[in-house]
C-alpha cells in the first residue's frame, strides 16, 4: 500500500468517509481476525478487538497532532494489539467469572477452533516449503499484485507466470491434501457426517 | 489426464482472479452444477483467504515502522483516559455502524457456525435455518434520494419491516403493487414478510418470481435459498448459494459456509 494512499484513507477518516471504513474492513480484518486467534483469542474476541480498534484510530486521527509515521495497516495492527493487550490484561480481573461462565456452558466445545487452528497451521507449513519461486509468485498473486508486475519482477513472462502459478498452487493443495494431519481431520468430520 | 490439468489451472485462475469475465462466469456455471468441484473451490478459497491474510500479517509484524506505529497506538491510548473515554467521539454516520455490525455479524456467522460444527449428528434443517436467518437489515433502504409520495409510501412499509410488523407490511407494499418501477421491491419485501411470518412456501414463491435484474439480486438468491432449506428442496438451495460465488461480502462467505453443512443432507 502506497503512502499516498494511506494519507487519503486518513483524510476520509477525518470526513468520516463510509467508503475509508469498507475499505479498512475489507483489507485488514481478516488479518487481524488472524492474530487474535493466534494470540489465543475466539472469533468473537477478534470481532470487538477490531472495532475497538478502529473506534481507537478515528479518535487518534481526530488529534491536532496526528502525523502518519508508518504504513496504515501497520498502524491499525499496533492498536488492535494493544487493544487485544488490554482486552487480556481485564480478562486477567474476571478470570473467575469466566471459569464459571464456561463451566455452566456445556455446549460449548473447541474442537472445531482446534481443528481450524491445525489447518491454518498445515497451509502455513505447506507453503513455507513451496519452492523459493513458487512462494514469490503465488505471495504476488495474494498481495494482489498484477501478474505482468510480477512477472516483471522475477523476469518471466506474464504466460509462464500464469502457468507457473497454477502449478505451485497444485502443489500447494496437493502438499496440504497429503498431510497426515489434514488427513486425519478430514477422517474424522467424514465419520461424523456419516453418523 | 489433460483434462484434469486444465481444470486445475482453471481452478487456479479463479482462485486468483486471473480470469476476463466471460470466463468467470462459465466457471461460475460449472461450479453450481458440479458439487465436487464446488467442494474444492471452497478449500481452496480457504487457503488462499488464510494465506493472504497471514502474509499481511506476517508483513505487518517485520515491518520496519512498528515502532513508530506503537508510539502512535500509545497516544490513542493515553489519549483515551476513563474520562477522555467517557467524551463522545464524534462516529461514523449509520453505514459505518452497519459496516462495523455487519463485521461482527459475520464474525458471529463464524462463531455460530463453528457451534452448529459441535453436534453434526443432531443437526436437522430447521436448527440450520434458524442459524443462518436473520431478517434484512433494511433500516438504511428507506431513505431515498428522492423524496416524493410513493418513496414515502416504500419508507412505510420498510420501517414496518424493520420493526417486525410484518403483516402491515404486506399491506403497505400490497398498494404499492401496480407502480411498475417498484415490483422487485415490492416482491422483495412482501416475500421477506412471508419468511418473517414463517410462511416459507410463500416467501419462496415471490422470491422465485422477482426479475433477476435489481438492486437486491444477492439477497434474493440468499433468503430463496434459505427458503428452500426450510422446505428440504436442498439441491436447489445448494445451486442458488453456488450462485452467490458471484458475490463479494457478507452473503459469499455464509453461503461457502452454508454449503458446507448442506452436504449432510444431499447424497
């Protein structure tokens, strides 16, 4: 993300733009869904710690003093870090309170979270052992670079990248698809739907 | 074999936005009219939204610039004391709360979802619909640009929808019936009356009946389907949700995840 454009994005938070809010919801929610469950929060904490985080940023942009020293999204992840800090460091005063909501809440299971957070961690893993180049390329795809800049940048043509990039890809899913763990879940839902 | 390549490279392509139009949309046939591969487009789609958003993050985290991002993060903070907490921020206008609703909607979709995944075995259609209906969130449809007697008329009945009184509704779009510019709308709120009254052959009905041109093509195919949940016609809903592939936003990610828990009830 250019500079520029996170100045513009500033400014239509200063107007109150409902398109700079879509625009941040739509760029870096998911990203920070990602690191509240990785930092052991649910979805639900991740759905508050954004907000939270967003309602943290207009009131910092609102000051007279504000000045864009790093990139945007680098700004909205350091408040909803600190957000979700904070979030922990109360959790920390109704502990007790929380046992005891989860205790009398029988239903409540985390298998499924724990089965996400395996996968998440098998597509990791899979593409960390992808191909240097395959990893370049597909990493282009999903920063949402045009193929012909990428193609540019690894000196390929846009035709091979596009090729090279459906291989990794098989690749990618044929390496997550053979991992025994991803087996093992796959194994598992397939014998409760069977039930 | 060579089959099977292209339709992995083309699998690719779509994955990655690497298709003109035309293209997307034969594959988008082919994706409602085969399971298998609507299955496949579903994982894949998970790798990669998994991928893209670990990468950001992952960036975010090595940035160079954290630090001066932390400095800044500490002034919001220090700026918000209880007190300065209690002051009203001067917030985004309504679409931005929707904005922000609408992201804890589907967060809570998630979380809904992921209680529904607990006990597959003891799942039946109805807890499914009831998991996944919610009536329109219609509040922002009843302001127009125009204001004149017949938009006031839609801002009626859209406001009696919103309260939940649906009869009136129906009775308040029932007049508006002849004005040719309003039939989709028209349909379209009576037809979410019925669903809201829990009369779903109804609803699904006027629903199948709207032209497939107008502004709420997404949530007509969202809530027909969500009708022909209710009414165990399960292909169709599994071929009207495929068609949502088509859509970005809130009614993509629940239909993929519709989808999914659909499979336990076709073969």
């Amino acid at each position: 993300m250019e500079k520029s454009s996170d100045q513009h994005i500033i400014d239509s938070i200063r107007k109150r733009d409902d398109v700079a809010f879509k625009y941040l919801q739509v760029t870096f929610q998911d990203s920070i869904r990602l690191m509240v469950t990785e930092m052991g929060g649910s979805q639900e904490d991740a759905k508050d710690v954004f907000s939270e985080g967003l309602i943290a940023l207009i009131r910092l942009v609102d000051r007279e003093d504000f000045e864009l020293t790093c990139k945007l999204g680098t700004l909205v992840y350091a408040l909803c870090k600190k957000t979700w800090k904070q979030h922990l460091e109360k959790q920390v005063a109704v502990n007790n309170y929380h046992v005891r909501k989860l205790e009398s809440s029988p239903e409540w299971d985390f298998t499924e979270e724990v089965d996400l957070q395996l996968y998440q961690e098998i597509f990791w893993e899979s593409f960390k052992q992808l191909e240097k180049v395959c990893q370049e390329i597909l990493e282009g795809y999903l920063k949402e670079i045009s193929p012909k800049e990428i193609a540019e940048k690894l000196g390929y043509s846009y035709g091979y990248i596009r090729k090279r990039k459906s291989m990794c890809h098989g690749f990618l899913m044929k390496m997550i698809q053979d991992h025994p763990t991803f087996r093992k879940i796959k194994q598992s839902e397939l014998a409760l739907d069977l039930e | 074999m060579e089959r099977k390549q292209d339709r992995n490279r083309r699998l690719a392509d779509y994955i990655y936005n690497d298709m003109n139009p035309e293209e997307v949309v034969e594959m988008e046939r082919e994706i409602s009219h085969d399971p298998e591969l609507s299955v496949s487009i579903e994982l894949n789609m998970q790798v990669k939204d998994y991928l893209q958003a670990k990468i950001q993050l992952e960036e975010m985290k090595a940035d160079p610039q954290l630090e001066n991002a932390e400095k800044l993060a500490e002034m919001a903070f220090e700026n918000a004391s209880p007190k300065e907490m209690d002051k009203p921020v001067r917030r985004p206008g309504r679409k931005l709360i929707r904005n922000i609703a609408f992201a804890s909607a589907v967060a809570a979709g998630i979380t809904i979802i992921i209680a529904i995944a607990l006990f597959p075995s003891n799942l039946d259609q109805d807890q499914l619909f009831a998991s996944y209906y919610t009536p329109f969130e219609a509040s922002d449809y009843s302001q127009r640009g125009v204001s004149n007697e017949i938009y006031r008329d839609v801002a009626v009945g859209i406001n009696y929808y919103v309260a939940g009184n649906y009869n009136q509704t129906i009775d308040q779009f029932s007049q508006l019936a002849s004005e040719p510019t309003l039939e989709s709308e028209v349909q379209f709120f009576t037809a979410l009356s019925y669903l809201g009254l829990g009369e779903y052959r109804s609803a699904q009905g006027i629903l199948q009946s709207i032209d497939g041109a107008n502004r709420y093509q997404a949530e007509t195919l969202w809530y027909l389907s969500l009708c022909c949940l209710k009414t165990g016609e399960f292909e169709e809903a599994n071929m009207l949700l495929g068609q949502l592939e088509a859509y970005d936003g809130k009614y993509k990610k629940d239909a993929q995840a519709l989808r999914k828990k659909l499979r336990r009830f076709t073969p």
